[in-house]
C-alpha cells in the first residue's frame, strides 16, 4: 500500500469514526472537510461507510422462523427440566444449630439440620444425583424467619406448601403425610402411624419412613413416639432436638433410665377418629381395638385448639389432670 | 421479588442472542448450543441478578464467556482452523461482484469478519450489530472501555484490509 501524506494518516482513525458513527460533532466536521478536498481519503471514508452499513444489514437479516421456533422448543424443554431439578437453599443459624432450608418450583423440599456445618456440601442436598442447588437469600428469608418463630413457640403453624419428592418411596411419602396430620402440642407410636397408613405391622419401616424425613419440624416427625413412650430416636442421634422440640409444644417429658419417656398417665388421649378428647382414665379407652392410635395431647388448650371437645363421659373439663 | 418472570427474558432476547452467537461462530448447530447454554446459565444466575440489571447486557456477557470458551477448547482440540475453513468454503462463489460499493462489502463483510481474531470479531458484532455500549462490550471482553473501542477500530482496519483483499484492486480505478 502507498504511503499516505501526513495530513491524511493523521486524520485516518477520525475517518473511521465518522464513518462508523463513532466521531463526535467537531472530529465529523473536521473530517468532512478533509474529504471534501481530498477524493482518495473520501474513497475511504466510502469503504468504512460501506463496512458499518453492511454490518448494520444484519440486524435486518431474516430472522429462520422455523428453526428458531424448533430451538426454542427444545430449549424450553430443557428449562423446565432445569427448573424441576432446581432447589434454592438458605442457611441460618437456629438454637437448634444451623439449618439448612430448600424450595422448589412446587413448595418446601428440604429442612436439615447442619448442626456447626453451614456449606451446601455438608448437605443432603449437595449429594443427590441431577440436583441443581441455588444459593439465595431473599426468597427464604420469610420462611426461616417463621421457622425460627415455630422453634421459640410464637408459632403454632407453618401453613407453607410442601414438595415431597425427596421423600425415597410412595411409602415414605405415605407416612409423611400422615405424620404431618398430627397436631400441634400432641405426639402418636410409630405403630399408631402404622396403623393409620393401613400398615399396621410395618412400625419398623415407618420409623425408617421418618428417620429419612426431608422436612424435619414441618412435618412432624419428632410427635411420634415410641408405644412405650419413650422418644426412642430422631434424625438419626438427635434425640435432645426432640426433647426440645416436644417441650416448645407443651409435651412434657420426664428422665428414666437414661431415655426420655413421656408421661401419658398425665395427658389427655384422643380415641382415633373421635371429635373428643379424654382424661387417660376414661373407661372409653379400654374398649379400643388398636390402643397405639390414641393421640396424646400435653394440654386441655392444645386438645382444643386442635378442634377437639370434652369427652362427655369423664369430663376432663371438670376434673383437669394435675400437673 | 420484583423481578420480571425467566420465561418473559426468554421471550425478548433468544433470537437476539441466537443469531448473536451464529454471527461469531458461523455454524448454526453450534450457536444453538451455545445460545441454549446462556439461557440455562442465565436460568441458574437470574435470583442473584440486581433488580435494576439491564438484563440484555447481562446476556450478552454470558453468551461471549461460553462463546471464547468455546473457542479456547477448540483450539486445544485444533479445530479452529478447520472451522474458519468451512465457512469460507460454505460462502466461497456466493460473491460476484455488485454493482455498488455497499453490495460489494456486503458480499465479502462475512469471510471478512470471520477471519478477525477472536476478540476483535467479538467486539465488532457486538457494537455494529447488536449495538452495545463500549462499557457493556468491555464487561463482556473483560476490559476497559478504551480497548474496547480499540478492538472494533481494529476490526474495522482488517476488514476494510480484507475487502481490498477480495475486492480486485479494479474498484480502485473506478473511484
């Protein structure tokens, strides 16, 4: 290529801009003038014209209707798979230790106890297969800040929408309802749940059922205990959680023998499927067929509050237990 | 949150970006994955992103990230250069000359830009074809605004380098 004149190599990168639509008002001009006098340097500033127009023709281009429908399709597909397997988690300290809590798309999935652990990989979550984990703090900061109101006993519900497809069987989701149905302030034998799912030999698997609970506190698997009374266990070794947990809704518990037990000769009974709840005494109970489906309440108000009457034959309304 | 729903984004930029990434890799299958990807990660990032974001800049950046990557693991497999072969074959005798300058470059503009180095055909489609601010292309080349802007004056040299290149030096003598 020739060498330009001096005049003309300086004022090279100011032709591109004004060209290009990339030159201020004063380097146009400037530029304008030049070209006007100089015809090979107007040649130039044709070509650069010509490049920026013709990069321009491109957004103009015909957009392949048909093609791009077909990749929006398949993307679309593999969004919702996405989201289906998409979980956002939050972690936050609780008196019972750090908590772990995850949503998805279709309600509450995941409540774990992390104890001093705070990461995602120390999580259930981190170890299921196709998972996609998403930090976020916004969107679960209502639900944790209501969690920890339950723990502190200012809350009695937790009316949150749950997604039971960590559960590992139709079984387990089975028993998870049903343990979910028990009411605040009152606890039932893992062969009461048994029954109630129609299983009424499998107390075994529905302990196995709870111990792989994914929503701890929310469905409550910590109201089921064993026929003896004892607390037997709770997410795995956890059993003073359960203690604790009891104790917030009013149950009490009492130390023997190294296992926490629950009192029931001081607590109210529900006959399974009765609107009314009874003194443990009430010459009602020793008719029944399956006496591990009572349902033990801590007070005459939780009995209440979870739209139960006095019974009317041993009125525990006029002769309240003693505590 | 009071942000706009993912689906609503998918909606206004897919083909936008779509065709960004068909302009700097010329290969449509190519592009296609790439521009499910960027929608996948954006899905993945979206919660994170600022309220007041401008989103469509926020795509682009992930488009250029999977873009260069790609790239960068092509060239490990040493396949780039068989890529850059393919499109000039694919545009190879598609080019008799027009009539007026502007016909002429639009027919070369292709081979021209596909022959730029990476960061420069980048920035160059970036701003003349999808219109972005140097700041925006800067966080998407991960530099300055000035370079930037020097990566697309570049591309302009080479390409208008290019042309002269195809363009037999007869154009010349009808100026």
């Amino acid at each position: 290529m020739m060498r330009l004149p001096k005049v003309c190599a300086d004022i090279e990168s100011d032709i591109i801009a004004a060209a290009t639509g990339e030159a201020d008002p004063a380097t146009d001009r400037r530029v304008q003038e030049h070209v006007g006098v100089c015809p090979p340097c107007g040649g130039e500033f044709e070509r650069y014209r010509a490049i920026d127009r013709a990069a321009g023709a491109w957004r103009q281009a015909p957009t392949p209707v048909a093609a791009l429908a077909r990749m929006r399709k398949r993307l679309e597909s593999r969004l919702s798979d996405l989201k289906r397997r998409t979980f956002t988690y939050r972690v936050f300290p609780s008196p019972l230790g750090n908590i772990l809590i995850a949503v998805s798309e279709q309600g509450v999935s995941l409540i774990e106890y992390l104890g001093r652990a705070h990461t995602l990989s120390q999580s259930r979550l981190a170890r299921l297969a196709g998972v996609e984990a998403i930090e976020d703090g916004a969107e679960l900061e209502a639900l944790s800040r209501e969690l920890l109101e339950y723990l502190e006993g200012k809350r009695t519900r937790l009316d949150w929408p749950l997604d039971l497809r960590l559960a590992r069987s139709d079984f387990h989701r089975t028993v998870l309802q049903t343990t979910a149905s028990i009411p605040y302030g009152a606890v039932m034998s893992y062969a009461g749940v048994a029954c109630e799912v129609g299983k009424p030999a499998a107390t075994r698997a529905v302990a196995q059922a709870l111990r792989w609970n994914p929503l701890p506190i929310v469905v409550p698997c910590h109201r089921v205990v064993g026929t003896s009374g004892s607390l037997t266990g709770y997410a795995g070794n956890k059993i003073e959680l359960k203690q604790r947990l009891l104790a917030t809704e009013g149950i009490p518990t009492v130390k023997a023998h190294d296992e926490f037990q629950i009192p029931r000769d001081t607590m109210y009974a529900r006959y399974p499927g009765d609107d009314s709840y009874c003194l443990p005494t009430c010459p009602s109970l020793s008719t029944l067929e399956h006496p591990h489906q009572v349902v033990f309440f801590g007070s005459r108000a939780r009995a209440e509050a979870a739209g139960l009457q006095p019974c009317t034959t041993c009125r525990p309304d006029l002769h309240p237990l003693a505590r | 949150m009071g942000q706009q729903p993912f689906e609503t984004i998918l909606e206004a930029h897919h083909a936008e970006i779509y065709r960004y990434l068909l302009r700097v890799t010329a290969r449509a299958s190519e592009s296609d994955d790439l521009a499910q990807e960027t929608f996948l990660r954006a899905y993945k990032a979206y919660r994170a992103l600022a309220p007041d974001a401008n989103v469509r800049a926020w795509l682009f950046t992930i488009a250029t990230n999977l873009a260069r990557n790609h790239f960068r693991a092509e060239r490990r497999r040493r396949n780039a250069h068989a890529a850059v072969r393919a499109t000039r074959a694919e545009t190879d005798g598609t080019g008799p000359e027009g009539e007026t300058l502007f016909k002429e470059t639009r027919a070369h503009l292709d081979r021209a830009v596909a022959r730029l180095p990476l960061k420069q055909r980048l920035a160059f489609v970036l701003r003349k074809v999808h219109d972005l601010d140097y700041d925006a292309i800067a966080r998407n080349l991960d530099c300055s605004a000035e370079s930037a802007r020097a990566h697309v004056f570049h591309a302009l040299k080479k390409i208008r380098q290019e042309l002269q290149a195809f363009a037999p030096p007869r154009m010349e003598l009808q100026q």
